[in-house]
C-alpha cells in the first residue's frame, strides 16, 4: 500500500490543518507548532510493507509534540527517524538528542516526546511495533536516544535495503513485504549492536559481550524445544549461575524471555496469515512440543486464542 499527500494545490489558510489530520493518519495524535504558518508546506510519501509501516516526509520547519493524553495505542510502537536534510532535535525521558543528517535515532510512541527542526527539512521514518522489535533484540529500549551511523558499514546496508523495498514496493505482494519487512528488523538491529559508537561507549564491556553472544545463540537456536539455561550457559563458556545474573537486572528471567521470543515469533507467523500452515506446524516451529500448552501460553499472553487470532486477521 503507497498513500500520497502534498500541501501542494491547497490554499496556504486549508495547510495547517490538513496537515494536522495527514501525521495523525500516517503515525498518531501530535501537537504541531509551525515555525512559518504563512510559508508553510509539506509532502508525505507512506508505504505499508507487512507490519513495518515507512514514510517519507518533506515540509518546511515544525515542532511535533506528543502529550500524555494523546497516548492510547493498544499497541506501542518504536520510531526509527533519518533526516536526511538537516538535523533533528528530539527529547523524551528528561532526554535530549539531536541527530544529524548520516545517522538515524530510536524512538518510543508511547511516552510523550518533542521532536523539531528549524529548517526545511526532509526525514525517513519507520514504525515497528514493539513486540515484532523485541523478538529480535532484547531490550531494545536500551538502544533509546542513541544516534547510529548509517554512513556506513551496517548501518548504510540497513539504509541501502530500506530505500530498495520502498522502490520495488509496487512490484512485489503481500507475502514478499512480510519477509522484506523481517529482513529490514534483521538489518536495523545489527546496525545498532554493531554501531562503533556503541561499542566504544561504555556500556561496550564484558557484560554487553555476553549479552550479546547470549542473544546470538537463542537466536540461532529458538526453535530447539531443549533450549535451556544450562545449554546456553556451557555454549557461551559461562556458568548457569553467571547466565541468571546477566538478567538480573532485567524484567525478565531466562526462561522467560525465551518464552515470550516464541509467543511473540508465533504471533508474527500467525498474523503474516498463511493459512497453509497449521497452527501446530506454527508451535513445533518455535519449540513448542506440546501444543495444548503452547494454546495455553498463547491465550494468557495475548487474551485470545491462536485461533482466533488467525481468524480475526
């Protein structure tokens, strides 16, 4: 799906509010302060590729602000943002990062948040949704108010790959975007865990090495139902006890995240909607190997069952 919109042929005193209902339409309810009311224009360019919803936005300068009443989504999302012009100034959680055209930031749409440039500007923006970035990387959020190189290395292939889906987005289906689309999230998320500035921080110390060799392995091995802590303890050459320790200070334990991981890759496999495929090949393949429990699992975390999640898509 490719939508259009342009101030372009509508009269300067019908722009401001037109464009108040286009960013509501293309993400959610902001507050938009503009800097020129009189001079204003702006251009939005919107693909839908799976789940992962891409925009590419030009206008003259604006500031977007997301109050604590605007928040209702019964689903939250991540926002990954590229200028691609001039910088960008945007501030949630008493913090504040201004990211520059050659990098691309982390957002979340459920907190309020102020996001503004002063010049015309021209931006990428793409919208996750949470639980389909948390089944790649775990704890995303600890990549918030970061900038991220996309000049270069992982960064430039995941930019690279973004604007090669948006190019060929008419010329491939439904099911191409859904595979496309994981793809992307795969690409996204080695460009963060690989950034250099990330690794030469200083949150790049033995932990965060374990952590992510930890990630690596559940990963490659997700669909093993004899995944366990003591497996991936002695395939990370550290103890079990350690293994606890490293989510320790996280909201979930082992097991649990490892859990969730499934429910959630079973969940995508389920909305990707290929009916083709049984619900039980769907469990089996995430390693679950009873599926009486995996229905179970399934309709505590998302309050329905698999099967009626897949007849509601």
């Amino acid at each position: 799906m490719h939508n259009r919109y342009s101030t372009h042929l509508l009269p300067q005193r019908e722009r401001q509010d037109y464009w108040r209902e286009v960013i509501e339409n293309a993400y959610f309810p902001l507050q938009l302060d503009f800097r020129n009311p009189s001079e204003f224009h702006g251009h939005l360019s919107q693909w839908q590729m799976g789940r992962v919803g891409i925009s590419r936005m030009e206008s003259s300068a604006t500031c977007f602000k997301r109050v604590k009443q605007q928040i209702d989504e019964s689903e939250p999302y991540f926002l990954i943002t590229v200028p691609a012009q001039d910088q960008v100034r945007f501030s949630q959680a008493n913090r504040t990062i201004v990211c520059n055209p050659g990098a691309f930031i982390l957002e979340r749409s459920d907190l309020p948040y102020e996001f503004s440039y002063s010049k015309d500007n021209a931006l990428w923006v793409v919208r996750v949704p949470v639980s389909l970035l948390q089944t790649r990387i775990r704890q995303p959020e600890r990549f918030l108010y970061m900038e991220f190189d996309k000049s270069k290395g992982m960064g430039n292939v995941f930019f690279s790959f973004l604007r090669t889906m948006v190019q060929q987005a008419s010329y491939t289906n439904e099911v191409a975007h859904d595979i496309l689309s994981s793809q992307l999230i795969d690409l996204l998320a080695h460009s963060m865990e690989n950034d250099d500035r990330v690794l030469m921080s200083n949150e790049a110390n033995l932990r965060n090495v374990h952590l992510r060799n930890i990630e690596a392995f559940v990963r490659d091995n997700i669909q093993r139902s004899e995944l366990s802590p003591d497996m991936i303890a002695v395939a990370c050459n550290i103890s079990t006890r350690y293994l606890h320790k490293l989510f320790k200070d996280s909201d979930q334990t082992v097991g649990q995240w490892i859990k969730e991981l499934r429910l959630q890759s079973a969940l995508n496999d389920i909305r990707a909607g290929n009916r083709h495929t049984t619900l039980a090949e769907i469990a089996y393949r995430w390693g679950f190997n009873d599926q009486a429990h995996f229905c179970r699992l399934f309709k505590s975390r998302f309050g329905c069952t698999a099967r009626e999640m897949r007849e509601a898509k």
